[in-house]
C-alpha cells in the first residue's frame, strides 16, 4: 500500500514538473494571453482535463511558468558556481545567452518578455512574481561582482542584466541573433576589462 501510495505520488509530481516545463516553454513562444490550458497540456502529452488537478486556472499556468524559470534560474547558477572564478562564471553565464541567440531572435528573453506582457494587465500580482525570478539574477550577479572586489556591485549587476535584456530585445525585434552574438562579444570584453581585486 505505502509503495503503491509513493508511486502514485512520484507520478504526479513527475506529471506536474511536465506542465510546468510545457508551461514555460509555450509561454515564452507564445505569450501568456494567446497561451491555452489546451495547448499546454498538449505539448506537456496530458490529458486536458487531467491539468485541473494540478492548475485550477491560466493564471496558475503562468505562475507555474514563472516558477519553471526561476527552478532553471537556480539550475543554471548552481553549475556556475562550479567554477572556480566568479570572473569566469559571469563570462560563461554570458556565453549561455549567446548560446540561445536563435530562441532569443525568435521569442526574446523568456521572462523579460513575460514580465512586460503581465505589466500590462489591470489586475496585479503575476507581473511582481515575474521581478522575482529576474531579481534572483540581479542577486547572483551581484554576488559575483563583489566577490571580484568590484566596487558598485549592485550597478555592475544593473549594467550585465539590464544589457541581456536589451540584446534580446533587439534580436528579438530586428529577428537577427547576431545582435546577441556582437553584444555578447562585448560584455565579454567588458567582464576581462574589469580590474582585478587588490590582494589582502
């Protein structure tokens, strides 16, 4: 019976994980007003009317979309915090970006495209969730910054995101990924021209 009841458990924690997966995957290529419960269910392979079990409305959809984000948010940080250099994690941070050049040119950055999408609703909430997952990029960047010793963190932290942003949104705009791939080249640069700390 228990093993019966954890096997159940483990399926529709597993099939829950799928939805949000599907969820911020359609999201992002389709935006959250024109997404449907339908089409998410579709791509996650479960039965519509399974997805009310786990989601009782679009909105908790979007909001499982965002939290997708920010699981991948942490995912993606916790690798780089396998280097040894917050000089060389930033820098393969941004080689990452680059490296979604095409998905960016086609759909712009996943949650900066969703948060101004859900700035623009009356009804409040979502659009905040959305500045949590990108505030938790600002937050690492930060930290690397100032493990670096660089003075201003927070601003430097400003400066690479804010960057990331309006490269995908300019790929995104012009359709063209190599905006992302000559505006990654010069964050690059900018990151090997930052001073090193003083010693001590």
């Amino acid at each position: 019976m228990t093993d019966s009841m954890g096997s159940r458990a483990r399926t529709a924690a597993a099939k829950r994980q799928r939805l949000m997966t599907a969820a911020a995957q359609v999201v992002h290529r389709q935006g959250a007003e024109r997404t449907t419960i339908a089409d998410i269910a579709h791509a996650a392979d479960v039965p519509v009317g399974n997805v009310y079990y786990y989601f009782k409305t679009k909105d908790d959809l979007v909001a499982a979309a965002l939290a997708e984000h920010a699981r991948q948010l942490e995912l993606l940080t916790s690798r780089l915090e396998e280097l040894d250099d917050p000089r060389e994690r930033l820098k393969t941070l941004v080689e990452g970006w680059v490296s979604q050049r095409d998905l960016a040119a086609r759909y712009g950055c996943p949650t900066g495209t969703l948060a101004a999408e859900l700035d623009k609703r009356p009804e409040g909430g979502l659009d905040a969730e959305a500045g949590r997952v990108i505030r938790l990029l600002l937050d690492w960047a930060e930290r690397q910054f100032r493990e670096l010793g660089q003075p201003d963190p927070w601003d430097l932290a400003l400066t690479l995101v804010g960057a990331y942003q309006g490269m995908s949104l300019l790929a995104n705009a012009l359709r063209d990924p190599d905006v992302m791939t000559r505006q990654g080249a010069r964050l690059l640069d900018w990151l090997d021209s930052l001073p090193e700390a003083p010693a001590g």
